[in-house]
C-alpha cells in the first residue's frame, strides 16, 4: 500500500489544496440536496434576537434566505436524538446524512468566527469540505507560515436548537425511554439524561473539544504508534476548531488492507482505549472508524475529542478489579468488587456464577483461547438479544445497577469491538488487558 498524500479525514474523495483564498465568497448555487438544511435550526430554536452576536448578525443578513428555505426540511429535535444515540450506541457507528454548508457560508462563517478576513489567516482555505459530521464539517487550509490544517466549523444554530432542546427536558426523556429499554443494563432515567446532557453541552463547544485533544496529545506526544493532531489555540473558539491536518488511509481503505497491518492497528486502537483510562484516567468515548487515520507503519491517528469522560483512580481500581476477575474466572472476587462499587447490593445479590458467564461471554476476547480474531459475529452478539436485559441474562441484569457515568464505557466497549471486528483484528488480547489491569493509579503514558 501507498499511505495517501493528502488526509481525507474520513472523506472519500479528498482535494488537494488548490484554492487560492480570496475576499468574499458567493453563495455557492446548487440543488436542495447540496445545501445546509441545519442551518433552518437558527430559525427554529432562536429567541427573539436571533444572532446575538454582531459577527452572527452578519452571517444571517448574507444568508438568513437561504437558512429559511431550510427550515422546514429538519425537525428541532433531530440534533439532540442524533447526539443521544451515539452516546448510548443506538444507532451503529456513526453514520452522518447532513448536507454540506454552502462554501459561501463556510466561508463567512469562519471569518465571523476569527475576526478577520480569510486572507488574512489562510494562504489557502478549500471551499469544499472534506469531512462531515453530526453538528460540523471539516476543511483543509493552510496557514501564513506554511503549516497545512484541518478547520472544523459548527453548522449555524445547531448549537442554540440542541440547547433548547436538553432545556425543554421532554424531547430527551422520551427518547431515553426507548433508548435505555436497549440497553443490556438497567437504567436510571434520570441519571442517565444529566450525563448525557453534560456530555452534549461539552461537545457543542469546540474549545472544550480542543482542551480535550490537547491533553491527549500531550499525554502521547513521541508516542510512535498513537498519534493526536495538535490544535492550534489561537484558532479555535466555541464553534471552530483548527488542528494540525493529518494524513492516512480512511477507515474503507483499512479494511481491505494486508492482514499483518489490521492486526497491528486493532492492537493500537485497542491499547488506545484501555490504557488512556487505566494509565490516563480519560476516555475518548467516540470510537468511530470514521475517527481513526491509519498508517503504513502500524500507527493510527485518532481524531474528534468532543465526547471525553474523565474518571477517578477508585473508579478505574474498580474496572480493573472486576476485569482481573473476569478473565480469571474468580465469580466470587468479581460479585465482591461489583458489591464493594455498589453496583450490585449483597441483601439480594445476582447469581455470582450467572453474572461471571454474563461478563465473560460480553468480554469473550479476553477469556477466549489465544490470540482471538474479532468477528463481526461476536460484534453482533454484543447488541443482540441474548446478552440483553431481556435475554438468558434477565435475572443477573435485574440486579445490577451501573452508574450513568459508566455509559461511556459501555459505549467504548461496543465501540472498538465494532471496529476491531470491522478490521479482523487478530491478537493476544488477553496478555494486552492483563498489562492494563493492575492497580489502580495514573502513573503516566500507556506504552505500546
């Protein structure tokens, strides 16, 4: 394989940096289909002001019609529920459906953004996007000094209708009935939707998402197989985020790559997410294929920090407890360390054989003989019925009860399981989670 010149992050047809950046852009004219229905949610959800911001003010008089136009073609909700499947894994990976952003509007929306014009920033700045996202989309630029990025930019008003919606409360409680009745894990409500709401407020600002990124990349800066793009802070606020841009083969070309290259990059995403919560205390909780650049030496870059949950060292002693018991086949150590969390109460305890089999058929990789192959088969088994609170299980679920602050490695778990069964990753998983499950404690980088 040839690793690509030019980063697609996560685009099927990537372009070069050809385009000369000049003052003002026209509207880009097109169909329906190629325009920005999101930004009817400006129209949808704003309080009487509008745009408050004179900048915003700007970008509505240029292209407040077409923003109209579009109104109709989304529901106010449709943001929210979106965010909030994929945070309980819902919905399978990350499939995205938003029409781009006019370039005009990218365009405008960057330079209200920065304050200043694009010429002024950019020697070059793509119109055309190169990657899309659920409340985003990405373009290619390049700096003054010559430094090439990635400039990811919020749609309009996607931010100020997903508020509204978590305000108004209904919206989320109704989709968490159904969506929590999916779940393999009995759910509170309640707790469940004030997670959820603080991780989607989190994610709609893009400098939160840069502080995330940013203290990833310093914990695997030099790492030579896990990389993070730097963030460039001077160009990033709550709706724009610049980094570094990154090259390397997309997630439909690693898929069809040699075998000795999928082993090695399920090994890193694997070691990626295991050893950023044992050894960091954080976890990038969006594995999605779409979010990983992979590299012909086995490394992989891994992109998008909106959704990061950070945890204690006694919250990450008490996976780790109950992960060594799981793999030993201890049924007794591992009930005591679900008591000790309180997730399971010792008046009426789950059958500690039951929950064993549970947990070791979910976490099959890690007990299975060595070195295991995921499969997509086994990725399915994990959303499939039999593993969930109404399957073969339904007595041991009934009496366990796990925290909200827990979904995200839920969401993890079924995440890089996907995508390592997506690659046929092969691999002694068992001696990899055994390096990651001693005790409790931050001491620094996970090696790899």
């Amino acid at each position: 394989m040839t690793e690509p010149g030019v980063s697609d992050m996560h685009a099927s047809n990537p372009r070069a940096l050809s385009h000369s950046i000049a003052p003002g852009y026209c509207l880009a004219q097109g169909t329906l289909a190629d325009a920005l229905p999101m930004v009817g949610l400006t129209i949808a959800a704003a309080d009487e002001d509008g745009w408050a911001a004179a900048s915003d003010q700007l970008v509505a008089a240029r292209h407040g019609r077409a923003a109209e136009r579009y109104a109709n073609l989304l529901g106010r909700s449709r943001g929210l529920v979106r965010k909030a499947s994929r945070l309980l894994s819902v919905l399978s990976w990350c499939e995205e459906d938003t029409p781009l952003m006019p370039a005009g509007l990218a365009a405008d929306l960057v330079e209200a953004e920065l304050g200043f014009g694009l010429h002024e920033i950019f020697t070059d700045f793509d119109p055309h996007p190169i990657a899309a996202a659920s409340i985003g989309q990405v373009h290619a630029a390049r700096l003054q000094d010559g430094r090439d990025v990635a400039v990811k930019i919020q749609y309009p008003g996607v931010g100020e209708a997903i508020r509204a919606d978590l305000f108004d409360g209904d919206e989320l409680a109704s989709f968490l009935r159904l969506g929590c009745g999916m779940m393999c894990v009995q759910a509170d409500i309640a707790a469940i939707a004030s997670e959820l709401s603080a991780r989607i407020v989190e994610e709609l600002d893009y400098e939160v998402e840069a502080a995330n990124q940013e203290a990833f990349a310093a914990a695997y800066r030099g790492h030579p197989l896990i990389r993070i793009p730097d963030t460039v802070p001077e160009l990033c606020t709550p709706r724009l985020l610049t980094m570094d841009l990154s090259r390397g083969y997309c997630w439909e070309s690693a898929r069809t790559a040699p075998q000795h290259l999928r082993d090695r990059w399920g090994e890193v995403i694997y070691r990626f997410a295991t050893g950023s919560l044992t050894r960091l205390g954080m976890l990038n909780a969006d594995p999605c294929p779409r979010n990983y650049l992979f590299h012909d030496d086995g490394g992989v870059t891994f992109l998008d920090f909106g959704c990061v949950r950070r945890y204690s060292a006694p919250q990450v002693g008490t996976v780790q407890a109950a992960m060594r018991a799981i793999a030993g086949g201890d049924a007794g150590l591992l009930l005591e360390a679900l008591v000790h969390a309180g997730y399971a109460s010792l008046s009426d305890p789950p059958d500690e054989d039951d929950l064993l089999a549970w947990l070791q058929a979910v976490h099959a990789p890690i007990v299975a003989e060595q070195p295991y192959t995921y499969s997509p088969a086994f990725a399915a088994t994990l959303r499939g019925a039999d593993l969930a609170r109404s399957g073969r299980y339904a007595d041991v679920i009934s009496k366990l009860k796990i925290p909200a602050d827990f979904l995200a490695v839920i969401r993890v778990n079924l995440g890089v399981a996907s995508v390592l069964a997506g690659l046929g990753a092969t691999g002694d998983w068992a001696a990899m989670h055994r390096e990651y499950c001693q005790s409790a404690g931050f001491p620094g980088c996970p090696d790899t």
